[in-house]
C-alpha cells in the first residue's frame, strides 16, 4: 500500500478479533495484566461488570493489527481510542476502518477506527494517523 | 432539505471528529444531506465560526447542546445567552422539566435524543419516574441504536404524539448521515431551524447501509 493508492472514503477491510480465553489469557501473561476481570466472567460479573472484559491496550492492539494488514509496513504516527462501553471475551466483536482524510504535504492519511459488539453497540471509536512505505 | 440533527465535534470530550473533515466525508460519499447541527456534549460553542466551510463545501452547518438531564441526553436548537445564563449545560442532572421550560421561555426547542436507549433514554426513566409533561418532540433515529432501540423510540412516540426526528450521533467522521431529518423548509439558519421544528414539518429518516 502505497499513499497514492489511498483515498478518502476508502474502507479497511472488516475484521474479527479472535477474543477467545486462551488468546485472552496469553496476551495477558504476555503484557504482564494479571486481572480477574479479563479472564473470569464471574470475577467481573461480581464488579458489575457483564462478563470478562477484553484489555482496553488489547483492543487498541486489535486495532493497530488491522491497520498493519491493511498497509504493511505502514507507520502509525497516532493512535487516540475512545472507550464507550464494555467489550466482553468469547464473544464475536466487528472492527472496522476507514479513510477520512489524506494531506498530499505530509503524505498521511488520518483513519476512523471502531469496535462494535454483537449486539451491534460501538465499544470503541477512535482515530489514527498513518503514513506509507514506499 | 435533509439535515442531521445530531453531531459531535472534536469540541467534544469524546468526539474526535474534525468539522472540515465531516464536510469532506459527506461530498466524497455523495451523502444526500444539505447539512448537519453540531451539538456538543453538555456546552455550547459560541466562538466556533464554520461560515468559510459552509461556503466551501456547500453545506449549512448550525451549533446547538447536547444536554443531560435527570432522564436522559437532549438536544437543544437556538441556544442563546439567555439560555445558557439558565442552568448549568455542564451538569449531569439538570431536571428534564426545567430544561424544557427553560427553552421555551428563552425562543429554542429541547427534544429528548436516543429516548429508547436501555436503562438511560426517556421512556426507560418514563417506566421507573413516570412520563413528563411538555416533552413533544423525540429524536426516534439514532445513529448509535442497537436492533429493537430505535424501534422502541417510534412506538412509544407515537403512542404518545411526539414528534420524532434522527440524528446520527457521530463522534466519528465515517458515521455522519447514518439517520438525519428532512424538512419540508428550507434552513439557512439556525432561527429556520427551530421554527421548523416548531411546525412538526419533518420525517426522521435512516440511511445505515443495510437499511437503506
């Protein structure tokens, strides 16, 4: 992917996080977040919470994953997430993306990002700031 | 003429979109609105000047509140000093029927939004507090609904002979026009926008993908 090929309107394609508990738990032995919350949905339910909550770093990790297949060897200058709502493991969340701006100076383009739950509620909104290789 | 009601800024704690760039969004997508109200959250931007872009791009860009109150968000049209010197916009709990009075005493026009949210929209605090009087205009269509929201939002006000109109409640770019409102008026202003809203001359209307 190169900036030339990029416009404004341009759709990222539509991904599926695998949140399931295994993935789950190794990213959290991995970052080193030992917490109840994301790994047993009784332990959260007991916060209040409505089940094992993904990571918020983790979903902003699924979100830099998406940008990084859709234009590898990109560089994300920026990554500024909203957090609206819970996003619970094992369930099936829908990420999406898409072009909102591009500066012919700078070469960038700027990037709507979300995440959305099965029910169909943005959990996550937020933007990036990338450049391209090449 | 085809306005979205409902718009957040990056003047917003939780927007992040930039005006400029919802104009740019709109005439790339070819997206059939004449324009859009931003509405931030619990303020009014009185300094904010998008006249330039409203000349750029072709497009009537006006500025209201997006208020809370003790049973849910509202949207606040033709907000002025007077208004604005008659309660808090920054206060999470401001009473619903003194924000109604309020804006009727001061010439704009509250209206609940997302009324059918679970747990937090009017008719949700309508079933545990009861229903309030001088609420006669809905936002029925909200760009940030789950399946059976805003359907729950059309029933209750019809049944109920509120006025209904849609916003898409963007905080992003890419989600401005999910549901906006067609006026049988034309709206240059922001006076034009509250008197048409007085007529009750206006179909809420949704252009999500899959329902279009």
């Amino acid at each position: 992917m190169r900036f030339e090929d990029v416009e404004l309107g341009d759709e990222l394609p539509v991904e599926h996080p695998d949140t399931s508990l295994p993935k789950i738990e190794q990213w959290c032995e991995a970052a080193d977040q030992h917490f109840a919350r994301f790994v047993d949905h009784e332990a959260a339910k007991a916060e209040g919470l409505p089940g094992a909550l993904v990571p918020g770093i983790m979903s902003q990790g699924f979100l830099l994953a998406m940008i990084h297949r859709w234009a590898p060897g990109c560089t994300v200058h920026k990554i500024d997430t909203v957090f609206r709502g819970p996003l619970v493991i094992e369930t099936e969340l829908t990420i999406t993306g898409a072009v909102t701006d591009t500066d012919d100076e700078t070469r960038m383009a700027e990037i709507d990002l979300t995440i959305a739950t099965e029910e169909g509620r943005t959990g996550v909104i937020g933007t990036a700031l990338v450049s391209f290789a090449g | 003429m085809i306005l979205d009601l409902h718009t957040h800024s990056i003047k917003s704690d939780d927007g992040r979109a930039k005006v400029e760039n919802y104009c740019k969004w709109i005439r790339k997508k070819e997206l059939p609105l004449d324009g859009f109200v931003l509405t931030e959250h619990r303020q009014f931007d009185a300094t904010s000047d998008y006249r330039h872009l409203e000349d750029e791009y072709g497009l009537v860009i006006l500025k209201a509140s997006e208020v809370e109150t003790d049973y849910g968000h509202v949207l606040v049209f033709g907000v002025n000093d007077d208004l604005v010197n008659s309660f808090d916009f920054a206060k999470v709990d401001n009473p619903l029927p003194m924000v109604l009075e309020a804006a009727d005493r001061c010439g704009a026009f509250a209206a609940p939004c997302h009324p059918g949210r679970k747990n937090v929209g009017l008719f949700a605090h309508y079933e545990n507090k009861g229903a309030v009087d001088g609420v006669h205009t809905v936002e029925v269509l909200n760009g940030g609904s789950i399946p059976g929201e805003d359907e729950l939002s059309v029933e209750q006000a019809g049944q109920r002979g509120y006025a209904g109109f849609g916003g898409s409640d963007s905080h992003i770019v890419s989600r401005i026009g999910y549901c906006a409102t067609d006026f049988d008026a034309d709206i240059a202003d922001i006076d034009d926008l509250v008197g048409a809203l007085r007529t009750g001359n206006f179909r809420a209307v949704t252009y999500r993908e899959q329902e279009s």
